[in-house]
C-alpha cells in the first residue's frame, strides 16, 4: 500500500473519530467535553495502512505499536477464532488487522485503541501479545469493500487484507476436503479444473493454473479447528444434508484474510446455498442383454483386517472392525448401485486369495447384497505383487465367463512402481465374441525423488513426479496387449483404472496414441472422478480399442464421492456420528466410471 499520504489519513481518521464519539456519546450525554475525551483517548500516530504496509510482510515485524480503529467483527469466545479484526478508513486509505485477544471483549462498531507486537502467523498480519484495548465509543460499521471473483493479480487481494468486504455474485464450491477438521470451503466463480484435465502439459498448463489462482477463496467458519458443528450448509453439515463442489452460495460478505497460503473470507453474514449439483442417481442400465457395463472403481485401501481373526488396525485403510463395517457397508451400497456386469477395483488389500483375504470378502458381500453369482479373478497363487494393496477383477457369472488364465507385467516400471496389471479375456454369456480387459493402477504423483535431477521428479509442467514412470507404464501395458500373441487376436480390448494421470498428460497421450479411445471425450466432455486441491479432474479412465470404440453406448462418471465431504466418509463417524451413512456417498474418494457396450 501506499503511505504516503499518512498526515491527511490520520486527520481525515481524526474527523471520523470525532463524528463517531459524539454518535457515541449522545445517548447518554450531549457533553462536548466527553466527546473530545473519547476522541483524544484513541489518537494514535501510528496507522493501520502502514502497518500493513505494501508487500505481503508488514514493515513493523515483531515491533511493539499501538493503533486505532473500528471494530469490524469479533469473535473471542472458545472455540472461535480468539480474536477480532479491527479497520481504519479515511478519505484516503483502507486497512484491517486481526487483534489476537480474548481479554477485553469487543464488538463490532466498537472504536478502539489498541497496543500489541506485529506478528505475521501463516500469512496472516496479526497484534499479537496485546497489552491494551481501550473502547472509546461506538459507530456504524463502514460500507463493506466490493471484491469480485477473479480478480485481475492477487495483489488485489493483498491489498484488501484484514477489511470488511462484500461478494455480490454467486460463487461455485469447488472443494470440502477441509469441512470437518476446519469448517472451512473453497469457492470461485466458476468450476475449476486442474490444469492438465484441460490444458497440455507446460506452458498452457501453467497459464491455465495461474487463471484459477485469480477466481478462488476459502470460506471459513469463524471458529478454531475441529468445530463441533460444521454449520454449512445451514445449518449443519450432517450425512443426509451435504455441502457438494458445484454448489453454489451468496450473500457473502465477511473480513478478508490471509491464511496458510489461502486467501479467505470470515463471514459476517449467513450464507445462503443453492443445491445447484444434487447427489445423482445411479446411470440407467439397458435392458438388452447384449449390452454390457464395465466399471472401473478405486475403493480407497479396502483392507478387511489380518488372518483368520480379522485383526485392526493394519496397513491400511480401517482402524477398527467397526470402522471396517461402516467402509465396506458404504463400498458394497456403491458396488450394488452401479449395476455392473464387469468391475475392475484399485486398492484392495494385497492378502491373497484365500477364504480369509479381501478379495473374498468383497466378493461375497456383494453377492449376498445384490443375490447376484459375483466371482472374483484370482490372479496369483498367493499375493498379487509386492505392494500392500493390489488390483482385482470381479464378475458376474451369469453375464459372462472367463477365458484362460490372467496374465500380467511384472518387469520395467511394473516391477517397483505401478502396480502389476490385471489382464483377463472374458466372454459374455450367449456370445461368441471374446474381450480382453485390463485392470491399472499407476505410479501416484506423491513421494517424489530426492534427486531434482532425477527425469521422475517433478518438471513445473503440471504433470507432478513420476511422470516418466506412468508413461513407461502405458507404453508398456499398450505394447503387450497389442503384442501378446493370444491378446493381439482379441481386437476387443478394454484398458482400464486408476492411471493417476489427467486426461490431456503424457500416460494417457501414449495409450490414444497407440489406438485406444477415451470415450468420456464423446459422451461427457467434462467428467471428472477426482477433486484435489479444490479442481476437479479424471484419473482414473476407461479406453476402448477401435474394434470397441462404435459400440460404446454410454460412459460417464457417478459423482458419488469427490464432490462430497471427505467427513461424509466411515472415517468421519469418529468425530460426528451424524455424518455417517451406509450409502454409496463417499465411499472413495474417486468416482467410478461406468461404460456400457454392445457386444
């Protein structure tokens, strides 16, 4: 900000305070002399605009100031924030701060001086270790500053830290990940997608990334970390009441803050919410019996417990039986409602395939849930890879059978970074006609080398690390099955999972390349199974050779779980039972694609 102008703005505050003390004062007396007592009691020197100062750290750090203001809002009781923000308006400038003390309380239109240290915690310019608040009257609050999504740099933003603001235009939830554990959500002005789902790999990702930077906020919720109630949507977050990305809100209206690299809104208001992206329905299914439906679905570390006794916690996934019952009473609701012939899974704990391992358990529920004769691939004698989870292949008997043996890739980029592949032929049932399907999980985009000049770690082109070994990953996987002598005489081919790349980067440009179709391009261009760091975008995909490629009638995501809460998940039970359902919502956190062919 610029200060320059700091004599006219302390007098220009001084005529404010005057008028606003005398407001004050007029209830209780018309005494010229208490007003100018009040108005001499809150003079300070020193403003707000240059303690926020014009870069994004204040120039007093860690220096002891005392400054005026009014109270713009408060929240100082437990479990709010422990503070309340304070604005100094002239002619002139505009600047607030948050005052961290329960001592004295304040409210809002209280004008006040107050004495602290400037400290910057996660961003966020605050009074710290407050000496003094001294109340010198009462005003009305000022007229909310207009900020409007996106806005041109985020120096905007900077500027208009610590103030009083207003939103008018409604605003798209983007992401949940942090409703239950802050209470907090992202919103922009339109619905964000993570750059590579839409844009090719480095510059124009890069550009595409900067953009959504300027249409994004968080929105909070007054209150400190784990709250009791999560109050959005009105008036609380419960299983049955969700707050879903794609929704939209209005009426906001708070104080602007910066906070753990997010810029966020405090309301002052109540939020209003539009159910603009309701839970769907599962996709309808085609009566003709020769139309199949292949799922592909990440069931987020289905771990069923360790050896006869079923004992948790272990590796992964559930911590308890009870949790366990509560994730799989979710999985199998989800299972059930996609209505599918075919599924391959992702994550499945890699135990084997005894009566005992997940696989069978899986299997079983969901013959029991549905009375359907589901059957699982086993696809190894003991466990399926080295890796804590693996991949797995079930089916309905009724609706086709299997042919051969499975088969698999265990070397290259299989052999200790993705998972092994799942490869079966299968044929449906009445039908002469064999498919091949094939079952992935690749590299994730975590845990990235060491080394910066490694080729996996990350290249700032939007693709993440590891980008090298899921590409190595698809060229093999499309060099066996178009290669293998026993596949390559099976035109009908299905390359399906979880890919961990976006829909424009380089695994899947390999594998489109070399004669497979993503059909999602056709009948939903702008699907998504996943929503990381508030933009939605596809990792995981189903793709269809040429042979396949007319035949697909329908292929679309079931947006049961990215766009919920993660608190909405078995997990969320522990902190609020009212957030826990057995139904399909939040099962994953990826969406299941479903893809129905006629064969």
């Amino acid at each position: 900000m610029n200060n320059n102008n700091s004599a006219k703005m302390i007098n220009g505050y001084r005529l404010l305070l005057a008028a606003a003390a005398v407001i004050s004062l007029t209830a209780c007396s018309s005494s010229t002399n208490e007003a100018n007592t009040a108005l001499a009691q809150c003079e300070t020197q020193l403003s707000l605009p240059a303690i926020q100062g014009s870069t994004a750290q204040s120039p007093y750090l860690d220096q002891h100031v005392t400054v005026s203001g009014i109270v713009t809002a408060s929240w100082q009781q437990s479990q709010e924030l422990g503070g309340f923000f304070m604005q100094q308006t002239t002619a002139e400038q505009t600047a607030g701060i948050f005052v961290r003390t329960s001592e004295r309380e304040v409210k809002a239109g209280d004008l006040i001086k107050v004495s602290g240290v400037v400290r910057e915690h996660q961003q966020l310019t605050q009074l710290d270790t407050v000496e003094q608040v001294l109340i010198c009257g009462h005003t009305e609050l000022p007229k909310p500053k207009e900020l409007r999504l996106p806005v041109a740099t985020q120096a905007v933003l900077e500027q208009l830290e610590g103030q009083y603001v207003n939103l008018p235009q409604q605003l798209v939830v983007n992401g949940t990940y942090l409703l239950g554990r802050h209470g907090s959500f992202d919103v922009a002005s339109e619905r964000l997608y993570t750059p590579t789902q839409v844009a090719a790999p480095g510059a124009a990702a890069r550009a595409h990334a900067k953009n959504n930077a300027l249409k994004r906020l968080v929105i909070d919720d007054n209150q400190a970390p784990s709250p009791a109630v999560v109050p959005y949507p009105s008036p609380e977050l419960t299983a049955a009441t969700p707050l879903r990305s794609g929704d939209h809100v209005t009426n906001v209206s708070g104080i602007l803050s910066e906070y753990n690299g997010s810029y966020r809104i405090q309301p002052t208001s109540e939020l209003v919410f539009h159910a603009r992206h309701p839970r769907p329905k599962p996709p309808a299914k085609s009566d003709d019996p020769r139309v199949l439906r292949v799922a592909t679905f990440n069931v987020l570390n289905y771990f069923n417990g360790e050896g006869a006794t079923h004992q948790f916690p272990t590796d992964r996934g559930a911590e308890t039986a009870a949790d366990f019952a509560r994730q799989e009473a979710k999985i199998i609701a989800a299972l059930a409602a996609l209505d599918a012939d075919v599924v391959g899974l992702m994550e499945l704990e890699n135990d084997g395939y005894n009566e005992h391992s997940a696989i069978v358990r899986l299997t079983e529920q969901l013959a029991q849930a549905t009375n359907q004769p589901w059957q699982f691939v086993r696809a190894a004698e003991n466990q399926f890879g080295d890796a804590s989870i693996t991949n797995g292949l079930i089916y309905r008997a009724d609706r086709v059978t299997t042919i051969g043996q499975p088969l698999t890739i265990t070397t290259g980029p299989f052999s200790n970074r993705s998972r092994y592949p799942l490869i079966q032929r299968l044929r449906p049932q009445g039908s002469q006609e064999a498919f091949v399907i094939a079952i992935n999980h690749f590299k994730s985009k975590g845990s990235c080398p060491r080394d910066a000049n490694d080729p996996n770690a990350n290249q700032n082109d939007g693709q993440g690390c590891w980008n090298q070994v899921r590409s190595e990953s698809a060229q093999l996987l499309v060099d066996i099955m178009q290669d293998q002598p026993v596949l390559a005489q099976t035109p009908a081919q299905i390359v399906l999972g979880d890919f961990n790349a976006y829909a424009q980067e380089d695994p899947i440009k390999v594998m489109t390349d070399a004669g497979f179709h993503n059909r999602s391009q056709h009948f939903e261009p702008n699907g998504y199974s996943y929503v990381y760091d508030a933009q939605a975008g596809s990792l995981d995909h189903v793709l269809v050779s040429a042979a396949l490629h007319g035949r697909v009638l329908n292929q679309q995501h079931w947006y049961i779980n990215a766009d919920e809460p993660p608190a909405l998940s078995y997990e969320g039970y522990q902190d609020n039972p009212k957030w826990y359902a057995p139904t399909p919502y939040r099962s994953s956190d990826h969406d299941p694609i479903i893809t129905d062919i006629q064969f």
